[in-house]
C-alpha cells in the first residue's frame, strides 16, 4: 500500500512538473517575441479594437501600454514557472490568463475577424483553429499545475526568488524599450537584413500565383473614388485620400506579395526600377508622416544630401495623405521625392514611423529607425568602402547567446552579491551576540 502511494505521488510530482515546465517554456517564448516586436504587438491589439468596433482606443496609446504589459507579465510569469518561485500566485494567474484566452481564441476561430491571433508575433504565425486547440492544451495544463502546485520544486531558494522574481520584469521591459526604439534584435518579417525582396516575391515554376490588387482612394470635389495602377487618374484635382491592398485570387503566396511602390508625382510604378537599381537605393518607410517621429529630421535631411552627393536614389516611401505630405514638406523642408505604398508593407518593411532601408539590387542590406540613423561620422566616404555599405548580419545563435547573457550574467552578479550581504549580515549578528552586555558583565560596583 505504501508502495502504491509513493507511485501515485511521484506520478503527481512528475505529471505537475511536466505542466509547469510546459507553460514556462510557452509564457516565455510568447513574452519574449513580444517584447522583441512591441510594435507588431501594438498592430495586433488594434486589430483586435477594431474587430470589436473600439476604433477610439485602437488609435491612442492604449495598444502601445497593452503591448508592453502583455510582453513583461507572460515573460515575467515564464520565468517564476521555470524557477518555480510565488508558487500559489503564479498557478493562479496562469488559471485565470488561460481561461479567459481560450474562449476568446474559440470566438476567433469561429468568426475570424483577423487572419491570426498573433501570440507568438510573426515569429510562428498559427491559425485561428491552430491557437484554440493550443490553448486547450495549455487550460488543461493550467488546471494541474494550479491543482497540484504544491508538488512544483524549486530551482532556486527562498532566499533569492524575491531578487528573480524583481529583475525579470525590469529586464524585459528595459529590451522592450529597446526593441521599439532601435528595431527588433530578431527579425522574423521578409524585409530582415539580407532579405533579397526579388526572391521574396518570386513564384516557383508551376505555381499559381495569388492575385492582389492596390487600390489607391482619391478625393475630387468632396467626392471619393478608388483608382488602381492601371486606371491612375491624370487629372491633378484629385486628392489621395488612402490606399491598401485587396486578394482577387488565391494562389501560392510567396514571402512577400505587397511590394509595389508608385511614384508621388505621376503615379508611375517604380517597384522594378527600385529592385533592379545596381546602386545603392536609400527608402525612408514612414506609413503615417502626421504621426512620424520628427526628432531626427536634421540627420534625414544630411542623410539626402549625402546620397545626392554620392548620386544614390533617395525615396521616402509612406501611405500618408496628400494633406500630411504636403504638412511634412513644409515643417521639415523636406526635398527628397516621395512613392507610395501599401500601409502594411510599410509596417512590415520597418517597426518604427520613420524609419531608413538601404537596398542594393534588391537586397536589404541595412536598417535603423529614427533613433539610430547613421550620421556625418558614419557617412564619411561612399558606401561601397564603407561597413554600412555592405550586410553586416549576426547569426541567430550569436544573438541569442547575447540576449540570454545579458539576461543571466547580471542575474547572477545580482545573486551573489544579494548572498554575500546576506552571510555577511549573519556574521555582523554572530558577533554582536558574542560581545558581552556591559550592564551584565561589567565590574561590579565597590
């Protein structure tokens, strides 16, 4: 009979361990992807208003705060999960987090409002139906986890969780932070650093390509009319109001299907000519211009003349109006020329409003936002003897050993030094108990 409980029990600790590592290794993988893309987060959350109809929050900065809080508390939580520490806390909120995503991913699959739901990011895009039966398996590993959470071991002791459990979040909100400001470390878009977008756009011999229109919506005496790249309005009165993208036909789909630029000026297509350019080919990706980063206007400005001066086409690419171009022109002094593109490319192209792409036929070979755009220093010679001239990618191995020792090497500096204060704390104690009570032990009085 002992036997027969001690089976049962070390089956408990077994089966409760497997949940919680499970649900570790998920909550940290999707916190991660997160926090390493907020700004394809924040696209995602307003997607999610506006399949709701909640388009007032979608355009504030609510989705920016959800993306930062959904990245730091699934990171944080993958993180307590593998060390096994706020145990009750922590099986808890993992119960509720399930239980409310999963219907929500069953509501999804059912209606489709949106092609994905987004939980990894672009890193593993699933469908609908994929995300809800995967969700089934993570409620049901939930439910043992906060069922039997008393069995979940931990990897550290008392003594330091409290130190894990602090870092952790600031850790990942501080990449976060980065991540937006200075681009994803890990680029899971088509347009990443030694992308050649010919390829990306290129159908295998035999396959039937799928069908997508660019419909672009101008404006002539209060009256809105869509125009395609074949029917482009002559007459100077019409006014560009939007454009996007529409699928007339299924087919295969390769990486990149929405590459298409049009010139500003007189609506001509520019993507071959773009493509095809053996020079160097700088795009400025700015998909709003009213809502652009404005900061770095006097090195976007240097960054143009230097490309006049070295004769590399410069293009600031972006779906704005004809109100904001005009806007941005005036406020900047803007004299580059300007194409048009569809919004999501353009968000997909670069995760920051501006940002600079350097091309050369075709081939992405750089990328910064506004925050680090090169500068004088940088741009001291032409690009075909310069650094920045060429495709200076690191490995996916490499940055992930980066990440994890930016995360674990300070983690540990911080644990030892928390445990020698701590011993020397205790020590400091010993010492005073030793040191005898001078109202006790004094000499007596004569």
């Amino acid at each position: 009979m002992a036997s027969k409980h001690l089976h049962i029990h070390d089956a408990i600790v077994i089966g409760a361990n497997t949940c919680r590592f499970l649900l570790a290794a998920v909550f940290l993988f999707s916190g991660f992807v997160k926090a390493n893309d907020p700004l394809g987060t924040v696209y995602k959350v307003q997607d999610y208003l506006d399949a709701w109809g909640a388009f007032s929050l979608s355009g504030g900065s609510f989705p920016y705060l959800a993306s930062f809080l959904m990245a730091a508390f699934e990171f944080s939580i993958g993180v307590y999960l593998l060390f096994g520490i706020r145990r009750w806390a922590t099986s808890i909120l993992v119960l509720l987090f399930m239980s409310v995503m999963t219907p929500l991913t069953l509501w999804l699959a059912i209606a489709n409002p949106i092609s994905d739901c987004g939980c990894f990011g672009d890193a593993v895009v699933l469908t609908n139906w994929e995300t809800f039966f995967k969700n089934l398996v993570l409620l049901a590993a939930a439910v043992c986890l906060f069922k039997w959470r008393r069995f979940i071991f931990k990897l550290v002791t008392t003594k330091v969780d409290w130190l894990i459990s602090l870092y952790s979040i600031i850790f990942i909100l501080f990449f976060t932070i980065f991540c937006y400001r200075y681009l994803p470390v890990f680029d899971f878009l088509p347009y990443h650093i030694g992308a050649d977008i010919r390829k990306g756009i290129e159908i295998p011999e035999g396959e039937k390509p799928s069908v997508y229109e660019t419909i672009f919506t101008y404006e002539k005496d209060g009256v809105k009319k869509d125009f395609t790249i074949d029917n482009y309005p002559g007459d100077s009165l019409w006014t560009f109001v939007d454009s996007h993208t529409v699928l007339k036909e299924k087919g295969y789909e390769p990486p990149i299907q929405d590459f298409a630029l049009m010139s500003y000026e007189d609506g001509t297509n520019l993507t071959d000519e773009i493509l095809a350019d053996s020079q160097y080919v700088f795009l400025l990706v700015a998909p709003w211009l009213d809502r652009a980063d404005d900061s770095s206007i006097d090195l976007i400005n240097e960054i143009y003349d230097y490309s006049v001066e070295h004769d590399y086409r410069f293009l600031c690419v972006t779906s704005s109006t004809d109100e904001a171009i005009s806007a941005w022109q005036e406020n900047t002094g803007a004299e580059y020329p300007f194409a048009l593109a569809d919004e999501i490319t353009l968000k997909s192209m670069v995760r920051y409003n501006p940002g600079l792409m350097l091309l050369k036929n075709g081939v992405v070979l750089n990328k910064w936002s506004a925050n680090a755009l090169p500068d004088e220093y940088q741009l001291n010679a032409p690009l075909d003897r310069l650094p920045l001239g060429e495709i200076q990618l690191k490995g996916v191995s490499r940055k992930l050993m980066e990440v994890t020792g930016s995360f674990l090497a300070p983690l540990a500096a911080l644990t030892i030094i928390d445990l020698l204060w701590m011993k020397y704390r205790r020590r400091k104690e010993k010492k005073q108990k030793k040191v005898p009570d001078r109202a006790d032990n004094g000499n007596p009085e004569e």
